[in-house]
C-alpha cells in the first residue's frame, strides 16, 4: 500500500511481488500505478510544508520526540516483519532501533536552534565604519518537498535518518523505499501516521515504482538518494534536475576498506580487534551494507596470520533462518542480488583468488526449502593490488571482501584511495603517529575513517555505523553527497539568505540583539521580571567604579592568581602594559556586582558563559561601568508537572570605561522563572 495525498492507497494492477528471503514464499505485492506524483509533491508542498514551517525548530523537535517514542513502543512487530527481509535479531536492531535512535538524537539538537522556525547562521559581518550598517545570513525552511530514493538494506534507519533532519528543518518528505523491502517500511509509516503526530502533508510513501517522480520536482525540493552509484548518476543527470537546478544528494556505495597497522602483532589486542571488526563487517546483514568492508589492508608480512585468524571467525558464522538461536548470519534480500552477487564474485576471480568460502549452493541451518536467498561469505586474496585492480571498482554487495597486503603507510593510504572515493575506511592501530599518518593522507578520498585500538574499542561504534551527529557520506564514487551531520545536515533542507540593514532592523529579523541597535531602558531592573516580560534589546545601564591598586591585590588575594603583570610593577618591561592591570576576571566579576539584583526575584541562577573577550587593560584610576543588554531568549520546555517553568536568556555585557570605548564583552546566560508556570 502506498500513503498519498493523507490516505493509503493500493496501486493499480498486480505490481510486484515482494518475497520471504528466508523461505521464497510471497508476502505481497507492491504497485504504485495509479499515483499522481505531481499531485503528491502539491500536496506535500502546499499542506505539510506551510503546518511544518509555521513551527519552531523547538516544536519540531519535540514532535521528533514523540514519534520516537512512540515507535519505540512498538519496535517489537517491526521485527517480526523484519525477518523476512532476511535480518538477524541484529541485523534488525541497527535498522529499526538505530533508525528511531536517529529521531531521538535529532530532537535533541533542538537545543542548538532558536525556539523560532528560522534561524541565523555565523556571526555578523561590520558592512560600514561607523557601524550602522551590518550584514548577517538568515536560514529559512526551503519551501519544498524531500523526495528520499532508498536502497533495500536498510527499509527503516534509511527512511528515519533522512526524515529526521527535514522534519526539524520544517521540510516535508516522500519517502520511496526500494521496492523489495517496502513492507518493512509501509509498516513503520502505518505506525507514524496511524500515532498522529505529524501534520496531514508531512509524510507520504510509495511503495512500487516512482519512475516518472522527478519530472514534477521544482526548485525549492531536495532529492536524495542512496543505492547504486550507476543508477545515482542516471537520476542527478534528470534533465528536470539541471533544469530547476535542484539539490540533488548522493550516496553511493563504495568499496570501503578496514586497514591493520604496521605496528600490530598477532596475540596483541589490536590485531583480535581488527579480526572481530572485519568479520562483523562481512557478515552484518550478510554484508549489504554501503558501509561493509570490501578491502582488507594488511602488512605483507602478516597477510598469512590475518588469513587464518579470518577464516577462522569465518568459518564459526552460522548462517541460516534469523529465527534460529545460534543463527548469526541470514540471507540476501532477494535471489536476484544472489545472481547479482555471485556474478561479481565471477569477475573477482579473474584476478585474485578465493581463499575461504566458495559460490556453491549451502544448507543454512532451519530452512527446510533451497528457495530462500543465502550463500556463503567469501574472502578473496590479492597478492598484488597495485596490479590487479578490479578489486578496487568491482563491488558485490553482499558478505564478500578482499585481502591484500601492503609495504608501508604510504602504500596503504595509496591503496585505500584507488576505491575512489568511499564512505568510511578504518585503521586499527596503537601507534598515534601511523594513525596521523594515514588519517591525514586518506581522508581526501573518504567521508569518515575511524581509528581503532583497545583504548576506544570497547564503546566504539564501529566501522560500519554512521552517526547521526556526523557526516555520513563521501568523495566520488561514493557519490559526494552528505547525510545527517548533526546541524550541518538540518541546513541542507534550509535556505540561507545574506541580509543587510541596520543593527536594529537586524535584531528584529533575527530575533538576536545586535551591537550597535537600539537598546531600550525601562526602570524595572531586568532581574525583576519574568521571562516572557523580557524584551529583546532591552538594557540596563549600570552607575560606575574606579578601579583601584587595592582591588587588584584584594582579587590576587581571593584568587590566588597572583601573574606578574597584575603584582609586579617593575616586570612590566617588554609587555604592551604601562602599569600595573586588572585582572580579566577582575573586571567581569565587577561588571556582574554593578548589574545583579541581590534581591530574590525571577533569575534563578546563572547557567555560563558562552563567550568572553578582554579588548582593552584596565588600570588603576579607571572608571568602568556596564550595560547589560537582553541578546536572545531560549524557551525550555519543563521535564516533568513538577519542574519549574523557565528558559534561558542570554545576555551581552558591555563593559566600557570612562572615554566609552569597551574594555571587555561577554555573553552571559541565566535561568530565569517564567510567569506562567503551566
């Protein structure tokens, strides 16, 4: 079934037929015949763009939230239905509870946005001299849909780690899952919509073919795609795309590579990790992952040592039914990536010899029928890669890898860009600068490398798990896209616009207070009032002090930090300093004494200090005072009925002296009560 236009919809004719890959029997049929793509990116553009843009990244955020939670609750039928996709228990934990993994990790970073829909970008830039004429850069929700093209290995983390990142930029999606494994997705989408959390518009999904969807894509969408780099190219070559000049977002699979260290040495804790990390990489999800290792990068002389220690790991993997104990490793997704697979193994070995496995039918252990799509891992050796080089552009996507050696780091680096451009790559190694060496001459070609040994281990994630607060992504063969990326990647579906104006002007569109715009005084002090009766732009202008010896000592005395330019008068040869001069911390503590309010009142406490600069010394005789000026409010939403009501507000503390010019700025951020403790 397919999710159009808010209702479900059951594509025209039979359609495809989606099968067990452990046992061959028919699950369904998928057809999206019938669909009016044109009018499903209507509809996503004019009814869920408007209701998600009009929310705040904050209000996203929680709706992240609660999706996650919700699908959370309901993980366990996700994995009775991934079964038959061919995942282990898991296989099937990194797809359905690393995909809602996604959700959560992008509702957090609500945090780092205003609670506005929009949001700025970088510091502002001084456009005049006498500073009444700045410029910023404003990110806006583009007003788009996401058209989201995925491969079969992952039919939920690959819909919920793209969805995730749009929804908290304000962006609709269409989600088209690659046919094969769309039940899988169907299901956690029915879930989604049948939880009514997301706005009617937000979400659609086509289960068969979208052939015909980008002849409808218009300026303001982001295409993204994830599968094979040939069919890749074809679509970001769509004339359509070229012509609205859409962003179009590959990634590709690649030939990633996991390379031992010169430094290792059989029977050491590196070398068990390096053999444990690539054995789980051939065999996770029966290696159809864009992230498996397909290389393996191993100092000649242990290329023997690294073959056996394999092989031996190899050779405990269960394969057979995901349902039986002791089962670790299941089938292909389909009997066609069989064929697939086993013709790519053909052409390998042409060049390079395999050393484990072979390509005959097995019997997987808890299947009665040869009707499911399994075979066994195979492991090729490469005595010479810098010759025989089809390793390093034939890839079958399946438990399939390559061994081969190398001379130095030079060579492995050499060899691991002859992938052209990949996903990720590993190093395993104890020596720090093997592991500068290689990361630094690799990382043109790759989009993540992680650097393996027994200090990081035990916690790592791995080597074939993207994060969601990192890229995930990589140069040319991988396609040269990019993926989640924490905050970077929620810019991906925003708009950035250079705004020019005057500070005040500018304060007002950003919603942050600029130096040099307008500050109001009101005779309250600013601690005396509750969040929401809290202006931006709003300021206090503090009475003064002069600074005097005594302070400097009393404050040496009271914080022991006792440096020669603060004491010692006669030392102050050589220095930019004419006399003896406050200290830094001085001056701030100062600043906070003239501007707090003792008395009880909203301000809660003080929560940091975000940024801080010493623009000018201070020394005795000086006058200084201090406005205080209210730069940006951040809503928190309570924890729990209990919790107090309250958000942050970040204040600017100019500290100037008796000629005006500033001596230190500072960002200040306090807990303030709200008015409304609902």
């Amino acid at each position: 079934m397919n999710y159009a236009l808010g209702q479900w919809t059951a594509g025209e004719g039979e359609g495809q037929a989606l099968i067990n890959a452990v046992n061959g029997s028919v699950i369904a049929n998928a057809s999206s015949k019938g669909l009016d793509f044109a009018l499903m990116l209507d509809y996503a553009r004019t009814k869920g763009g408007p209701a998600l843009s009009k929310m705040t990244f904050h209000e996203r955020g929680r709706m992240l939230k609660a999706l996650a939670m919700h699908l959370l609750s309901k993980k366990e039928g996700f994995y009775k239905i991934s079964w038959a996709t061919g995942a282990t228990r898991v296989d099937s934990w990194i797809d359905i509870e690393g995909g809602i993994g996604n959700l959560f990790a992008y509702a957090s970073l609500r945090r780092q946005f205003p609670d506005m829909p929009y949001t700025v970008e970088g510091d502002v830039a001084p456009l005049s001299k006498g500073g009444s004429f700045i410029g910023h850069h404003i990110c806006v929700p583009k007003e788009g849909v996401a058209i989201h093209i995925n491969a079969f290995n992952f039919p939920v983390w690959g819909m919920l780690e793209k969805i995730a990142v749009n929804f908290l930029a304000g962006v609709p999606a269409v989600v088209k899952p690659a046919t094969v494994t769309s039940f899988l997705t169907e299901a956690v989408v029915r879930e989604i919509i049948a939880s009514g959390i997301l706005p009617d518009g937000a979400l659609q999904l086509i289960c068969g073919s979208a052939n015909g969807i980008l002849d409808h894509v218009m300026s303001q969408d982001v295409v993204t795609f994830t599968g094979s780099a040939s069919t890749g190219k074809m679509l970001k070559s769509h004339p359509r795309i070229l012509e609205e000049a859409v962003h179009f977002n590959m990634e590709a699979d690649s030939l990633n590579c996991c390379v031992l260290g010169k430094d290792v040495m059989p029977g050491s804790a590196e070398f068990d990790i390096f053999i444990k990390e690539v054995q789980r990489e051939i065999t996770v999800k029966a290696g159809q992952k864009c992230t498996a290792v397909r290389r393996i990068m191993v100092p000649e002389n242990l290329v023997e040592d690294v073959q056996i220690a394999l092989g031996k790991r190899l050779a405990s993997t269960t394969i057979g039914d995901p349902n039986v104990e002791g089962v670790r490793m299941g089938p292909l997704a389909s009997n066609a990536q069989v064929t697939e697979v086993l013709a790519k193994i053909a052409e390998l070995s042409k060049t390079q010899e395999i050393i484990y496995g072979s390509t005959n039918a097995i019997t997987p252990m808890g299947v009665d029928t040869e009707r499911g799509a399994f075979i066994s891992p195979v492991l090729f050796l490469n005595k010479d890669p810098f010759k025989y080089t089809d390793c390093h552009h034939i890839e079958p996507f399946g438990p399939v890898s390559t061994i081969m050696p190398y001379k130095n780091t030079e060579d492995a680096v050499a060899l691991a860009k002859m992938g052209k451009g990949s996903l990720v790559c590993s190093i395993v190694t104890a020596d720090d600068k093997i592991a500068t060496e290689f990361v630094v001459g690799a990382a043109s070609m790759h989009g993540r490398i992680l650097v393996l040994n027994s200090d990081c281990a035990k916690e790592s994630t791995g080597h074939g798990s993207p994060m969601p607060m990192l890229t995930h992504g990589g140069p040319g063969r991988a396609g040269g896209g990019e993926e989640m990326g924490g905050k970077r990647g929620v810019f991906h579906y925003l708009q950035r616009t250079a705004i020019q104006g005057s500070p005040t002007t500018l304060s007002k569109i950003t919603g942050v207070y600029q130096r040099g715009g307008k500050q109001t005084e009101t005779p309250v002090h600013p601690f005396k009032k509750h969040f929401e009766e809290l202006e931006i732009g709003e300021t206090l202008i503090t009475h003064k002090h002069t600074v005097s010896e005594t302070d400097i000592t009393n404050f040496a005395n009271v914080s022991g930090d006792n440096f020669y330019a603060h004491m010692d008068a006669t030392s102050l040869e050589g220095t930019i300093f004419t006399q003896r001069v406050a200290h830094g911390y001085f001056v701030l503590s100062k600043a906070a004494g003239l501007f707090v309010d003792p008395k009880k009142g909203p301000v809660m406490l003080n929560y940091g200090l975000e940024e801080c600069r010493f623009t000018k010394p201070v020394y005795p005789g000086m006058t200084i005072g201090v406005k205080l000026t209210v730069k940006e409010k951040v809503d928190t939403e309570k924890k729990s009925e209990e919790d107090i009501a309250k958000g942050i507000v970040k204040w600017l503390v100019d500290v100037y002296d008796e000629t005006g010019e500033t001596v230190a700025i500072a960002t200040i951020l306090t807990m303030v009560k709200k008015l409304n403790q609902q």
